[in-house]
C-alpha cells in the first residue's frame, strides 16, 4: 500500500477519503483538517490565546500538539479529579507533554485539584450532591475551565471532542429529543454576556481512528485506559 500522495510505504489508510498516507503526509492532512475547522468556523486567529483541556487522553494531547506546530498560542489546564492511580497516571502523561513537547514553544500548563479546592475528590462530591459521578465530573470540569479562561483572560476555550465524539452526542440528543443541547452543539460556541467565555472544538473533521494514528505516529505518551467512572456511559453505547 502506497502514499497517495507521495507514492513512498503508507502507514495508514482512510477508506472514508479513498486515500492512504505516509507518516509526513498523514501529518500535513491531519493539520489540514484541523485548518478546515478553525477557518470557516472563525474559532480563532494566530494573535488568539487559547486555552486547551487536557485530560490526558489521546486528543487532549494530540490538539495541543497539532495547535502548536501550526503556530497557535495555546496553553492548556487540568484538572486533577482525585480518581486514584487513573487521576496519578493521567497527570504524569500531562505534565511529561507540557515539559517536553509544550514548553519549547513557550506554553504554560495550568493544573487545578478538585480535593484541594472543595476538600473531597470527584466521587465523594457526586455521593454528597447525588449526582451521577460522569454529570458532576463535567460540570466540575466545564466551571474549571471556564474560570480559568475568564481569571487569565484567554480569548477561547478549546476541547478535544472528535468526530466520533460529536457523532455519538448528537445521537443521544436525537434519541432524548433535548433541544436545549442540541442548539448548543455546535463546533464554535461564542461567548455569553452571562460569563461563559468562547468555547470551540477544532478535531471535529477527524475520527478518534485518525486521533490514535496521529498520537501514536507522533510518539504522544497518553493514558490508553477509560476512567474508572465512566463504565456503563451512554456515550460508549452510542459510539
């Protein structure tokens, strides 16, 4: 199997574009999808500073990644739930991304603990509020970013939600028939006079397929494991 572009060994293919890629060129079409999404949807421009959460995970660290190399001002926030050695691992693979990949570009890592600022980790809140431990965990996280966005005053939030990611959520909205969410999918949301500051999701052109490619070929160290808390998830179902 042969580049389609470059006609060097490909090391991926896409059967959804009818193309297979090299590494370089699997690269240059992962950073042009990424263009494709910020550019029409006007999510933000080189003078922009933008925050990005990051958990860990492949496309948190794959959208610092890849906003880096095209030049973006991005620095990244995260929050530390206080979910046992998921919470440890997942902090170290952030922390070993900002010091050796990051911080060469001159980004910052801004890391907040839920059990130091409310005094118990993500399960202890969700048994205190009897909420779900995934529902408490996203509003937990959704205020933190947004706080920290507004106290340094960033001019938009960025998330690693992919294709898969929207896919799966805009099926649960259909099913659930919840109209309020659905007005609020959309890949670019402007800020609100109510204190929510700009929120964007730049990776929605690609599939979580082409995110692993990308972290694995880029040699991005992730925490490959689910949460713990998320085990029974709808959004799983979904996907």
């Amino acid at each position: 199997m042969n580049c389609t572009k470059c006609k060097t060994h490909a090391v991926i293919d896409l059967p959804r574009h009818n193309a297979a890629f090299c590494k370089g060129c699997f690269n240059v079409y992962v950073h042009d999808q990424v263009s494709r999404a910020i550019k029409p949807e006007r999510m933000f421009g080189k003078d922009d500073r933008i925050l990005v959460a990051v958990s860990g995970g492949k496309d948190s660290l794959a959208l610092w990644d890849i906003l880096l190399k095209m030049g973006y001002k991005a620095d990244a926030l995260y929050v530390n739930l206080g979910i046992g050695g998921y919470s440890d691992v997942s902090h170290a693979k952030v922390v070993k991304f900002s010091e050796t990949v990051a911080s060469p570009h001159g980004a910052v890592l801004h890391v907040h603990t839920v059990e130091q600022e409310a005094g118990a980790g993500i399960k202890e809140l969700a048994m205190l509020i009897h909420r779900p431990t995934c529902s408490t965990c996203g509003t937990i996280k959704r205020y933190q970013f947004n706080r920290v966005a507004l106290e340094h005053k960033y001019d938009v939030m960025a998330t690693g939600h992919n294709l898969d990611d929207e896919a799966a959520r805009l099926l649960g909205n259909v099913l659930r028939w919840q109209e309020e969410y659905l007005d609020k999918q959309s890949p670019s949301l402007p800020a609100s006079l109510d204190g929510f500051a700009k929120k964007v999701k730049p990776l929605f052109r690609l599939s979580e397929r082409e995110l692993a490619a990308y972290s694995v070929l880029n040699r991005i160290d992730y925490i490959v494991e689910e949460c713990p808390m998320a085990k029974g998830a709808r959004t799983f179902l979904y996907k």
